[in-house]
C-alpha cells in the first residue's frame, strides 16, 4: 500500500486511522454480523452510532442544547436554498456578505426564493483581498437573516472574526468547521457539507438555534424542512448511513487522537504558516490575500511563469503530491490543507516547492 499526500479540496483526505478503522470494520461492524451499509437506519446499532456521532460533535464544538443537529443531504449547495425556504416565511429579506464564489452562489440560489439584500462584499486595496470589516457590514431593516461565508474555499479567503448582527447570523461553514475552536451561540444557524473537513461526502451538517425552526415559508418539500428533519431526529427518510458513520469516526478521531479542537487549531495554523512562509518567502510563489485574511486550510497560490503550471502538476504528482491545481474557473495551484492532511504532507510540499523553483524558476 502507498499512501500519497492528497491536497484535494473535496471529497478531501480523511484521517488514516479512521479509513484503517472503516476497514477494519467494514464487512462485520462490531461482532454484529453484517456491515453498517447493510443495516437499517432504524437499528439500535445504527441509532447508537448516530447518536454518538451527534454527541461527540456537540462535545468538540460545545453546542448548546438550545440548538439542534441535524444531519441532512444535498450538499452545502442545498442549503443555499434550504436557508431562504426556513428562514424566510416571516417576510423580509436575505442578507448576504458576498466574499467570493460560494458567497456568489448562495445569493444566486438565494434570490429565487428571497429579495435579497447585499450587505457587504469583499474587496481589493492594493491587490490585497480582503474580507469587510464590521463597519463596512450594512444590513438592511428588514433582514430576515444575514449569511457569510466563513471561508472562501476557492479564493483561500477566511473571516479572522464573527460578524455581529441583531438578526440571525447564518454560516456557510464547509470548508472551515472544526479546524479551529468557536462559539456556536454566535451564530442562528451553520451549516456545512461533509465532504471537506468533517467526512464522506453524501452528507450535510446543519447546527440550528430551536427558534428558527418556526419561520419557514408555507411551501416547501418536506425534505427541505428544518423543523420535519428535528422531529425525526434525522431520520425522516433514510439517512446517508455510511457517510454518516464515518463523521462519526472523524469526531472520535479529533476528541481521542487530536485531543480537540485547541490542538487541532494549533496544528493547522502551524502547517498553514510554514506553507504561506515558503510561499512569501520565494518570488516565484505568491498568494494576494490580506495576511488576516489567509486561509489555513485552503492555500492558493501561482507560479511566476503560468507557463509552467502544467509540470509543476505532472512532478507535484510524481512526487506522490496529489490535486495540488486550482479551482476550475480560477487556475494556479491550491493546497487544501484541512486537518486530515498531516503535516508531514505540507513538509513534503514546501520541499518540493523550493527543488521546483531551484531548477525551473
Ligand atoms: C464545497 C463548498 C460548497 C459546495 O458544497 P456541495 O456539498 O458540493 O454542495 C459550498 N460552500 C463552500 C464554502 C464550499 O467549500
């Protein structure tokens, strides 16, 4: 078995350890027989593994118990639809800082359902990109919400704090949820897609102060109901099992292993400062977001000579460092550095980085 160093942005990495588990476990889960893909989400074992999931991620995170978990589908970009839908039935509208292209996306989908209000956008000074300081966030009398992207997984762009609001702060948090500490009693609502830094994609994380689950819009798949999901205890329709399973593994993982959240934090803004200090630190790398601003788990970053972006990929890859190319619509290179990626993985990188330069810079 080789192993490489994957810096794909998602479906990303996932701790070792919990894949050598899932293994381990895969065709007799626990001396029951039978794997938890073949079990009914209705089981005693299978509702003892979602509810030790929901517990040790409320233990990591701390949530209070005036909020719910709940583990939907459809990815974070359902949730672009599912927080106008829930949170707007009272009237009003949709509040949005725009920061990037998931901000762009979720006002897109958001404006089908929502007048919406822009209540702040990023912006560049200098060349520098930077996310809106409190200040500069306006949000409209009638805002029935108010929604960030915490971090722009494409651009590498983070917020360095929470925004306050006296309306509902609502959080797409996919690509940055437990990477560091936080307080859940800042925000109404989080939500986030797995398949990132929590597990498996298939499934969709929802945290929801109890309060909003009463302004939805009469008209509404049921599916698409906060309020349907909480009384089911997720279990309205059958749930993605195995992903959920998994999740489970990774909060584990992070409690037992990492030691949580405090250590896990410490350990990604190590790898996240070594790799924008090898990048500051050769001209043949740059990144052009405001220092408060980096994101330490999504790294962007181009070559001086652009021309060279396709070798730079086909050694990255030789050299067993994997999906290191940019977004799409975006081009350059990106490191995804989520905390399943090890840091021995961005040493290898920075390494390698400094022998490309050296030789072809
Ligand atoms: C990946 C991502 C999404 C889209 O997630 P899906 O689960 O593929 O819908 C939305 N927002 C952010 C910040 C992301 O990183």
């Amino acid at each position: 078995m080789s192993r490489k160093f994957n810096f794909c942005a998602g479906p990303a990495a996932l701790p070792e350890t919990v894949l050598q588990q899932a293994r381990d476990e895969m065709l007799d889960w626990q001396g029951k027989g039978l794997s938890v893909m073949e079990m009914s989400h209705r089981s005693d074992e299978f509702v003892s593994i979602a509810n030790k999931a929901e517990a040790d991620l409320r233990d990591l995170l701390n949530i209070p118990a005036n909020y719910k978990v709940l583990f939907m589908q459809g990815g974070a970009s359902s949730q672009f639809a599912m927080v106008p839908l829930n949170l707007g039935g009272k009237g009003g509208t949709g509040n949005y800082i725009n920061t990037g292209i998931w901000g762009q996306k979720a006002i897109q989908e958001g404006e089908r359902y929502l007048p919406i209000h822009l209540a702040a956008s990023s912006s560049t000074v200098d060349g520098l990109v930077r996310v809106p300081r409190q200040f500069e966030i306006q949000t409209s009398q009638d805002a029935a919400y108010l929604h960030y992207t915490s971090n722009e997984t494409i651009g590498g762009l983070e917020f360095d704090y929470v925004p306050t609001s006296d309306v509902p702060l609502v959080c797409d948090m996919s690509s940055d949820i437990l990477s560091v500490p936080m307080d859940v009693s800042q925000f109404g609502l989080i939500y986030a897609g797995a398949q990132k830094n929590i597990g498996p994609a298939g499934l969709t994380l929802v945290i929801v102060r109890d309060d909003l689950l009463d302004q939805a819009k009469a008209e509404m798949p049921t599916m698409f109901s906060y309020k349907v999901c909480a009384e089911n205890a997720s279990m309205y329709n059958t749930p993605p099992t195995f992903a959920l399973y998994l999740s489970g593994l990774v909060f584990d993982w992070l409690k037992t292993e990492v030691g949580g959240l405090e250590n896990m934090a410490a350990i990604n803004r190590r790898k996240a400062a070594k790799l924008y200090a090898a990048i500051d630190g050769n001209d043949f790398y740059s990144n052009p977001n405001a220092l408060e601003n980096r994101s330490i788990m999504n790294v962007p970053f181009r070559l001086a000579d652009p021309s060279l972006d396709k070798l730079f990929l086909a050694k990255a890859d030789d050299a067993g460092l994997l999906n290191l190319a940019g977004h799409r619509s975006v081009g350059g290179m990106r490191a995804s550095i989520y905390n399943a990626v090890p840091e021995a993985a961005v040493d290898a990188l920075i390494e390698f980085m400094n022998d490309f330069a050296k030789t072809r810079g």
